[in-house]
C-alpha cells in the first residue's frame, strides 16, 4: 500500500483475533521501520519493550481493565523515553549530566519516542494489520515502570497493541483543517469551528464516545493533572524535587 493512503485512511482498532499470531518477520519489520524513525540529532531518545509474555500482559490489563487488548493482541510494545543511554555516555566521558535542571532534554526524549511510536503505527497498517495506541499506562507509571523493570531516566510513553482486526473501523472525522492548519503564522478562529466538528462527531456516532468532543476535553482539563508523572519523575531523576 502507498505510504499516503496508509496515512489518510488511518484507524483505531481495539477488537482483534486472539488465534492471530504476529509473524517474527512482520514484527521485525515493524520495529526497523520504528526504529529509522527520524530524530533529534541522531539521538535515538527511546527504547521499545516487546511484550509477548502473557502474564505481564495480563498484569496490565489488571492495571488498565479498559484496554483489554493489551492481552488480546498479537503483541503488545511499550515506548519509552529513554535518557538512561545519554547517561551511560555522560559517565563514559566523565561529564556532569544535569538534565533535571529543565524541561527539554524530557520534552526531545518524548518527541524522538513519539516518531517512532508513529513509524510503528504506520509500518503495521502497511503490513495490512490493525493497532491502537495506550496513553493509559502512564495512568499507573510506576506501577508499570516496575513491572517492565525500567531503570532511572526512563519514562513510559505510551503501549501499542498490534494484531488482526475483527471489527471493521471507519476513517474518523478530523477537525476543520483552519482550525488546525496556520500559514506563516498563528492565526485565531472562530469558536464556530468547533462547534462545527462537535456536529460533524454526533454525526458520525462512534459509540465509544458519550460527550461531545468539546465537552470531553473541556471536563479532561478541568481537572487536575496526574500527579503521579510528577512524582514518577522527580523520583526517577527527571526533575529536582
């Protein structure tokens, strides 16, 4: 399949065949397109964990009942910033490694582990499979932390459950491109933009969602941030307390 077809009829998909057995050569596949993801400098900021063992799968499920696919699909990987390998290299040169004195060394580490998450996304569409990516496990980070044995100066960014769909999924709605798209600079709109693509999603009735678009994210970000990122990374040498 064309790489811009793959993108433009991309899909979530939760339900898949449980008998479906991801071949070894379609996961490496996946992985090496994942991994020529491109990245800050060459720097590489990520590792992913291949998780195939059930017991583990199950753990996070236990952790997560919402996502029950992290048990049901072929396999499950988890993508995570990984600092530990600049760290590594620091004390090879016997340099100082003061990156919890500010915000961007975390925010390069998550941009470099989000292109390869999306390079993994679109490598198993193209491979004619389905998948879905788990922000939740940051829900409970340490706990996952200590169930994929992650060092200091690494943080979960997100799962992704990979497998054979059983149920057919439509191309999603996006929102009005000017709302989204600004030329040379940002440029405001008009709220009736939104309300326009709260309609567009009633209409297009996915039943999972049970609130307008807008009212779920504004409900979302009323609420305080989790803090247990915070203390995840003040505790695993992220921030200074």
């Amino acid at each position: 399949m064309k790489a811009l077809d793959v993108l433009n009829n991309h899909r979530t998909y939760r339900n898949f065949d449980e008998e479906y057995q991801l071949s070894d050569e379609e996961l490496q596949q996946i992985l090496q397109a994942s991994c020529q993801a491109p990245s800050w400098m060459n720097g590489q900021m990520y590792s992913i964990i291949v998780v195939k063992d059930k017991k583990i799968r199950k753990q996070l499920v236990e952790l997560n009942p919402g996502n029950p696919h992290m048990l049901k699909s072929s396999v499950f990987l988890v993508f995570v910033a990984d600092l530990k390998r600049t760290k590594k290299v620091a004390e090879h040169y016997q340099v100082d490694y003061p990156i919890n004195q500010g915000i961007d060394p975390l925010i390069t580490a998550i941009t470099d582990t989000a292109l390869a998450l999306e390079n993994a996304v679109v490598a198993t569409e193209a491979l004619g499979l389905g998948s879905v990516i788990v922000g939740s496990i940051r829900k409970d980070i340490a706990e996952v932390s200590k169930l994929l044995n992650l060092p200091d100066y690494v943080f979960p960014v997100a799962g992704l459950s990979i497998g054979k769909p059983i149920v057919e999924m439509r191309v999603k709605p996006r929102l009005p491109k000017e709302a989204v798209i600004h030329y040379d600079t940002y440029q405001d709109y008009d709220y009736q933009l939104i309300e326009d693509y709260d309609e567009t999603m009633e209409t297009f009735a996915e039943a999972r969602e049970t609130k307008l678009w807008s009212k779920k994210f504004a409900d979302y970000f009323g609420r305080t941030p989790n803090q247990k990122i915070d203390e995840f990374l003040k505790i695993n040498k992220f921030f200074q307390d």
